[in-house]
C-alpha cells in the first residue's frame, strides 16, 4: 500500500476575551506567527479567521504532533496580544456585518463577484488533504468518497448558532456557505482529464480564473496530488480533528484496496447524497441516515459504526487504530454542536457557549 500523506488546515476564531465576540485583529497574530511557523499561518477573508495548516505529514501520529503543536502555538500568539482562540464552524452570537475583510487584492475580487454572499461568509472550516500517486487515481478515489461524505460532516458538526439565535441545525456553516458558486458534492467525473477539462472550460469561459475557485465538499486539488475534503465544520478538540482525519486517510486506502484486488464500491448519484448530506447538518448523530443499497432509513450512529468497520483492514497498516477510536467517543459525548447546546441549555447564555469553546479549544495541549 501506497504512504497517504496527509495535510491539515484548521480555521480559528479570534475572540475578544472581554465581549466575547469576534475581533479583526488576526494580523497581530499573523505577523507574529511568521517568526515562529513561517507559511503554516495565514490570513483568510475575514480579519477575525486565522488559519493554521500542517506541512506534508507522513502518517497519522506526526499529524497528530503538528495539529496539536499549531494549535497551542495559536494559542499562545493570541494570549500575546490579548485575544483568546476558539474553535467552531461559526460564533454563537458575532454579526458578519461587524467584521472586516482582509486587504488583499484576491478578497478584494472574491467580494466584487459574490458581494453579500463573500461578505456575509464567517464561518469555519477544517479541510484535510490526502496525497495520492496520480491524478486518475484520484479521480477514481474522490467519486467513491462521495458517499460516505454526509457520514464524516455528522461527526464533525459544530455550528448550531448564527447572529444570535439557535438556528435548528447541528451544521448551520454549510447553510452559510451554499450561498457560494460551485459547492457541495461535486459530480461524478470519468477520469482525470475529464475532470481537468471542465476545469479548463471554467476558466475558458471567465468562470473562474483556476481551480481553487472550485469549492466543494471534496476535491481533487488544481495544483498539488491531492484529495481534499472540504465538509467538515471545524472540531472543538484536537483529538476531534485528528480522528476524523485519520478515517478520512483509511477511507482512502480502503477504496484503493478494494481497487487493487479489482473490487469496486458501488456508485451513487449526487442528488441521493445530498439527502444524507442535508440530514448530517440538520440532526448531526442524532438523525437518521438512508441506506440507498437497503433503500431504508438507518440511524447516524449505525451508519458510522459500519463505516468504522468498513476501514477496519487498514487501520493497523496505517497505525492510525488510537486515533480512530476516539470516534468511539464522539459517539458518546456527542459532537462540538451537541456540547455547545447542552451549555446553552444550562445558562441560558451565549456567552458562556463562547467561553465553554474557548476552552475546549486548548483541551488536552
């Protein structure tokens, strides 16, 4: 089996520990960054998102010592200049329309195009990328991942607050962020020039002007051999991250081992996924999944579990079995979205949602 590196991009929110809102003051934190990590900090559109990622990692416990070192060295940035970090796919309470957008001439273009919808776009994300031999490959590989899409974004689910309110979702980011061109879960593609094709007739056409203007909920990256998902909110706890990371890596090479023995998964259509995908942000674990081969309703937590045993052949070659355990937690203490609620409901208060994020953010670093 092939090594299927991987590379983890963490999307923060930097809080003004007094009013516990989001601040625009990402650039202190940035700048200071650069002495430390180099390029592995960065801004994104909004002032108040900083974004850390991995360099390539090997396997799943040197991610593990990079997410968790980036995360505490964030932390660390922000206490300098007075600011707190948190972690989760959108703030309980913050006003978009209060937040300023970072001087950048592609910001700059992206607001010109989609106006309100770029403007209005605070939410946060965790994206992982798994490298892969070739771009057919990888083609082959993303069709398949499509289904099990839903299943991943339901453990990653940590958004049920927008301005203020309780919105009815576990994954109120992914409603934000449909308002965008080109999201969701992308179509089926034949191969990889077929794929690059219609890459080339976006930017032909003044669609786009390259390929990172393709936002789904997984890709086959422009520029580097990569799988990058794109679905998931972002996970209150480090642990969070690098277990759904680490299924994401074993749902790869379970999929090119199916491939290598000549055995294929069954493919569905976009428009049957996007079912699930719809159930995941509106129940998180606590909704039912539909099981198209059974064609019958199963509940989310089944469903994973079975993706857990679907994996499970690889896990020990991937020497990832710790980390995918966690999941097993997951299920039981619920997910971010699950945790911020049950806060709620105790206080009453959005506030101390914030502060309870906050918390978990730096929990076991």
């Amino acid at each position: 089996m092939p090594q299927f590196t991987l590379g983890i991009e963490e999307e923060f929110q930097t809080i003004d520990p007094e009013t516990r809102d989001l601040r625009s003051h990402m650039s202190e934190i940035v700048e200071g960054g650069k002495v430390v990590l180099q390029e592995q900090v960065k801004a994104e559109m909004h002032q108040s998102v900083v974004e850390v990622g991995t360099t390539i990692c090997h396997n799943i416990t040197e991610a593990r010592a990079q997410v968790t070192h980036l995360r505490r060295m964030v932390i660390e940035l922000a206490d300098k200049v007075g600011l707190k970090i948190a972690a989760a796919g959108t703030h309980p309470f913050s006003r978009w329309q209060e937040q300023l957008i970072t001087p950048d001439a592609r910001y700059d273009k992206i607001v010109e195009e989609l106006q309100e919808a770029a403007r209005s776009n605070l939410v946060f994300g965790m994206h992982v990328h798994i490298g892969l031999e070739n771009r057919d490959l990888g083609v082959y590989v993303m069709n398949t991942l499509r289904y099990f899409l839903p299943h991943l974004f339901a453990l990653s689910t940590n958004s049920p607050f927008w301005e203020g309110r309780e919105t009815g979702y576990k994954s109120f980011r992914t409603k934000v962020f449909e308002r965008f061109p080109r999201t969701g879960i992308p179509e089926h593609f034949g191969s990889a020039s077929e794929y690059d094709e219609y890459i080339a007739l976006l930017v032909k056409t003044g669609c786009i002007d390259n390929g990172k203007k393709i936002w789904w909920d997984l890709r086959l990256h422009p520029f580097f051999d990569t799988i990058e998902y794109r679905i998931c909110d972002m996970p209150l706890r480090t642990d969070e991250t690098v277990a759904i990371a680490a299924v994401m890596q074993a749902l790869v090479a379970k999929i090119y081992k199916l491939k290598s023995q000549n055995l294929n998964f069954r493919l569905y259509r976009k428009v049957l996924i996007n079912e699930n995908k719809w159930r995941a942000a509106r129940y998180g674990l606590d909704g039912k999944m539909i099981d198209f081969g059974k064609e019958t309703e199963v509940p989310t937590r089944e469903l994973i579990l079975e993706l857990l045993d679907f994996i499970d052949d690889v896990v020990d070659e991937l020497g990832s079995r710790h980390e995918i355990e966690y999941v097993h937690k997951i299920l039981e203490m619920g997910t971010g979205a699950d945790r911020q609620l049950q806060v709620f409901r105790e206080t009453n208060d959005l506030k101390k949602v914030v502060d309870f994020i906050v918390a978990e953010t730096s929990h076991g670093l």
